[in-house]
C-alpha cells in the first residue's frame, strides 16, 4: 500500500463539502481540534456533534482510533478522523479523565495554548515556570494511555521540559521553524532540536501568521523550507500540519483566542489590521490543494521516498506508535 | 476453549477480595452496573473509579467490550468486566448520549428502574403507558451503536413493546420466571415467551427477593426452576444473571430505591422487617459459588453441553451478537 496523505491538524467549520473535498484531495487522516477553551462537558457537546457527521456521512469519514484506521481509510476510500484538544480544559482538574478522554477517541492534547494553563505555560505568557506538578503526572498518564502531548502552543521551556519528561515521543502538530519566519508562535532550533532527536514530529504549518510574507507566502519558499527542516533534523521527523480554519468566521479566532479567560479584546497572533483569520495563501486554500506541496517538494528535486513520508508516512508511523495503552504495547 | 462462565448482573461494594473471588470461581465475565440514578458527569465519575481498578489490578480485571474479550479473559486467566446502567438517568434527556456512552464501554441500559422513566414504565408503576416518543427513538439508536435494552426493572407492557420495537434482541439480565416465585420483579409467561421467541435472554437472579423462599431457598428449587424454563422457552435463551449485592452497606439499597427522586422511604422489594439487603442464600454467596450452581444442574441431569450454554455460553453467543455497531455488522 502507497503511503497515506495526513493532515495533522485543521480546524474548519465543517461541512459535508468539507468533507468531500478531504476525499477530492486525497486526504486519508485528518486530526481535528474539537475542543479549545471548553470544559469537558461541553466537549461531549462536541463530540456528539462529530457523531452527528460520522453517522451522516459514513462514506466519507469515520472516527480513527489507531494507524490501523488510516489503512482502513485508504483501503475504503474514505477519510479518518483524530480528535485533538488545543488546550488542556477538557480534563479540568482531575487527572484521570485524560483516560475518558482516550477512551471517546482524544488522540492529541496540547498541554496549554497560548496562556499559561494548570500543566503548562503558553507560548503568550511572559514567564514561562516549566512544566508544573500537576503537568508531570499528566504526561506520564498521557504516556501511560496513548493521548500524545503536543506543544504547538507552549512556552520553550514547558516545551523543552515536556520532550524531557514525556517517555514516549511528542509532537508540535502545527509550527513552522522560527529560523525560517520568526513568528512567536513558531519554534526555535534549540526546540527543534530537542523535539527531533527524541522521536518527536513537527507539522508544517499553513496558517499566514505561520508563513514567511504571510499570506502572500509562495510554495517555493515553503518547500524550501521544508527540505531545509529536512536536512537539519532528519526527513523522517517532519509532516503535515496545516492549521487550517476553512470557512470559520471571525467569532470562531476571537473565541480562539479570548475563550472566557479575558475581558478585553485578546488579538493573539492577528493585528489591529488583520483582527480576524488571514486569507489562506492561494496554493493552499482547502483541502484539495495537498498535491501543491508534494509538486512543490519534486520541483526541488525531492525522492518520491521522501515526499510520501513527509505528505503521511512519517505521521502514520508516528501513530502507530503513540495510540495504544502502554500495558498493550 | 469451553464455554466461559458469564455473569450478567452484579453490583458489589468492588475490592481486590471481589477480583480475586471472580478469578477463584472462574468467572470469565461479569455485566457490572456503573449506574443508578446518576447522571451523565456523575457516571463518568463511576468509569473513573472503575478506571482505577482496572489500573490497579490488572492481571485480575479489564474492561470488557466485545464478545472477544470474554475469550481474551479465558486466555489470560482474568475476567472481563461489562458496563451496564439500570436506569437511563445517564442519558439524561439527550439521545447522542447513547453513543457517546457506547463509547465508554457501556453495553446494557436499562430502559427504567422501578419508575416511570423518560422512555419507559418502571414496574412499580401503577399505570405503564408502554415506551415513549423518546424511548422509541432511544432503542433505534441503541439498535444501531449495539447497546443492549435491558427491561429487568420496567413494567410488563412497556416490557412487551421493547421487545416489539427493538430489531436487536434485548435482554432482561436478572429476574426469574413469576410462576415460579411470584414476586413483582419477576416476570410473566407472556413476557418470557415474548422475550426469548424474538432471541432475547433472561439472566436468573439470585437475589433472595426473587426467589422461592427468599433467603431459605435452596439450591435444588432454584435448578428445577431453571431446568423447566429451559424446557418452556428453550435452553438457547437462558443464563446467570445473579444480581449479587456483596459487601454493600444497606445505605447502598436505600440509594437504589430512592435515588434523589424520592422525599419518603421507598422500600422497593423490602419491608419494615427486612429494610436493608437480605442475607444471601448459604450456596450462593459470592463468586466463588457458581459451581454449585452448575452441580445443582448436572445432578438434575442437565447435559454437559447445556449446563455450558447456562453458565456462559448463551451470554457469550448473545455478547457476540448485540455489542458491535449496526454498520459494523
């Protein structure tokens, strides 16, 4: 079977045409954010929302639990869904629901998004203490039931003492390297480093803010970018992550960002000029467009070999790797 | 593999002691109840707890969801612990509840218990107005994720239409046959010919309340009991469903009878003189016991073949049958 093309993080509002063009595009996994700022009884609201799709839509996409269900995805033509958590308020205060969580499908959580959060600091906060008490036992609890911790939206230092602590390989699913586009919410080399030495993935990001010129970003300088994180950290370290809130309005990056934490107008990472999602560049505005990188990345003398794994092989094995309980392993 | 030993009703004050009688009488499998009147986040509290077990003891106990995993069980010298709710209370008034708790493990849910629930008539209702608008559409949905309708506590018309309504075969996991001991819980001819003709089960209970001379019952009553619905209803349709309470404080049965529903005390199947949990029968006392069960019936002559259909066998061919989702199927 020919490696999979896999979408490590999008947040859209979705659609049944969403999901037809996952299929026109080609996309065989997807890991969606179903939860931001909300607690956890507001994300079985969530969920159930996704089970009103998966139930709609049965030929199109289905819930992924394992690397398993992306061979499943490819074999049925069809597209997995992963759930993933931006910010820790699902599990509120209480530890051992991060294995509910697991066991309703959560495959992904950040251990804080932007603000400093009860496991972390995010990437937004002035002082940055590392990775608290109560964040150690998570990660180990996040280790022991395949829920794997991605810091796109943390501090360096949680970031670093996360890849510390964490025995089981992380991910930043949606960041550039800050090398390239010295964006805050990008990563430094030190990150990098750090992250791909220990097992680690990196998604490429899409999202303007992300991109060097923004969103008059070309796919060259993009894909120039991705053969250097290549050459620096390994070909094998590095996917797709493309942070993409198609057909959002507004409200949704305002609710993003502010959540219910803040009084006043929390802009993040957008401007008095952009408040509000930046136009996605033109080579990459849904999911059909999957097939730009991967002609980009062969415009510049990539192997096949190394396209696929950067377009989904890297992922997939990346998921096999980090879903199941550890008693199972 | 012989067939395993199934059994589909117990809810004790759980303990490593319980575990180990479970291992110690060869118990593959146990249907567990997580739930009264809880709702949904207080039932998620429950799969918590349990959560801890399974954590904690895991070379005596796991979480059970499938047919397969009562096998696994015979594998690996452990039993299979199955999720059921004795009333819908979990659901609240929310039908995607259903799934997401399919989600969790559950795999029965008692339609009612006692009362007049939002889908359907508890037995100790004066009037049953058969299943609801919502209860019509709840057992569809139970129908299609693969949670089993069990109607051990609900009243013999709305009893009768479930068995009508629902196109998977339902369950009544604990109560016997009234013309056997004619107690309010148990159930009539006409519901058992009803159940077991559209490939439903009956549990028999060994709760005192439910049997011919209560706590003085003996075990060669209790046989010739099973023996003659074998021979009325088929041996195919019937199985231990034993409604064990073991080492719960009577505050526990007070909890079951009245929830929070109540404001007078409800004594359910008790009385003034026996207010609390009765005294199990001297053969049947906890786990350890389902070999007098299964002597009890061999000396009645019973085949070895259908003293295994009793003891597991139908369980795990009904487990294999009504666990899966619909489209799975």
């Amino acid at each position: 079977m020919t490696a999979p093309v896999i979408d490590c993080l999008q947040y859209a509002n979705w659609s049944e045409e969403i999901f037809r063009q996952m299929r026109a595009g080609g996309v065989h996994a997807v890991h969606v954010t179903i939860t931001y700022h909300e607690n956890f009884r507001e994300t079985v609201h969530n969920i159930e929302r996704w089970n009103c799709w998966f139930e709609r839509y049965p030929h199109l996409i289905f819930l992924g639990r394992t690397g398993d269900d992306v061979r499943l995805a490819q074999k049925t033509n069809r597209t997995a869904v992963f759930f993933g958590a931006q910010n820790p308020s699902v599990i509120e205060d209480d530890i051992r629901l991060v294995e509910i969580c697991h066991m309703l499908g959560l495959r992904f959580m950040q251990l804080s998004y932007n603000n400093q959060s009860l496991l972390a600091a995010g990437c937004y906060e002035n002082n940055d203490p590392g990775i608290t008490r109560m964040g150690r036992q998570v990660i180990r609890e996040m280790n022991r039931v395949g829920l794997v911790v991605d810091m796109s939206h943390s501090g360096d230092r949680s970031t670093l003492e996360a890849i510390e602590i964490s025995e089981r390989p992380i991910a930043i699913t949606h960041a550039n390297p800050s090398w390239w586009h010295p964006a805050l919410r990008n990563k430094s080399h030190q990150v990098l480093k750090a992250l791909t030495d220990s097992g680690g993935m990196l998604g490429f990001s899409l999202y303007p803010h992300h991109l060097k010129h923004g969103s008059k970003c070309t796919a060259e300088s993009f894909c120039e970018m991705v053969l250097e994180t290549a050459e620096r950290y390994g070909v094998d370290r590095i996917g797709i992550g493309s942070d993409l809130c198609q057909d959002q309005p507004d409200s949704i990056v305002t609710w993003m960002r502010n959540g219910r934490w803040s009084k006043e107008l929390d802009l993040g990472e957008g401007s008095t000029t952009v408040p509000g999602f930046p136009d996605q560049p033109p080579w990459f505005k849904d999911n059909r467009d999957f097939d730009n990188i991967a002609d980009g990345l062969r415009a510049k003398s990539m192997s096949e070999h190394d396209v696929a794994l950067i377009m989904g092989g890297n992922w997939l094995r990346f998921y096999d790797e980090s879903f199941s309980p550890r008693a199972a392993l």
